[in-house]
C-alpha cells in the first residue's frame, strides 16, 4: 500500500515538473524569436538606408542612371559581346 502512494505521488510530481518545464521552455522561445524578428527588422532598415546611400551616391558620381551595353562592358572590364553571354 506504501508503494503504491509513493508511485502516484511521484507520477504526479513529475508531471508537474514536465508542464512547468515546458512553460518555462515555451516562454523562452516565445522571447528569443520575438528578440530575433525585432534584430532582423532593424538590420533591414540599415540594409535599405545603405542601399538607398550607395544609388544616391552612384547617380551622383555618373550622372545617369543607365549605362549602355558599351559603358556596361567598359566598366566590368569584359567584352560587351561577354556581356551579352553572361545577360
């Protein structure tokens, strides 16, 4: 009779411990992915920002914002009839 109320408070016990573990586990997902989305947004804004700052800055520099098929080959340093293969 002993043992079977040891065996169903320790079943019961360690039910207990597994809920309260994996609230403890869900909470810290929950935290760390809302963490790593709200990281990844602020990176993509600066990636925009960048972005934007290199197209204003090469507009500036050149003038222009296309280049043709002969100052396109002239700037990689190929031939325009590679450029033509690698388009």
């Amino acid at each position: 009779m002993l043992k079977e109320k040891m065996l169903v408070i320790s079943i019961f016990c360690l039910s207990i411990s597994i809920v309260i573990s994996v609230l403890i586990i869900e909470k810290g997902i929950k935290n760390n992915g809302e963490y790593v989305s709200s990281r990844l947004s602020v990176m993509s804004g600066k990636l925009n920002k960048i972005s934007n700052s290199l197209s204003y800055m090469n507009n500036k520099v050149n003038g222009k914002n296309s280049y043709s098929s002969a100052e396109a080959a002239e700037y990689l340093g190929i031939t325009w009839e590679k450029l033509y293969e690698i388009g």
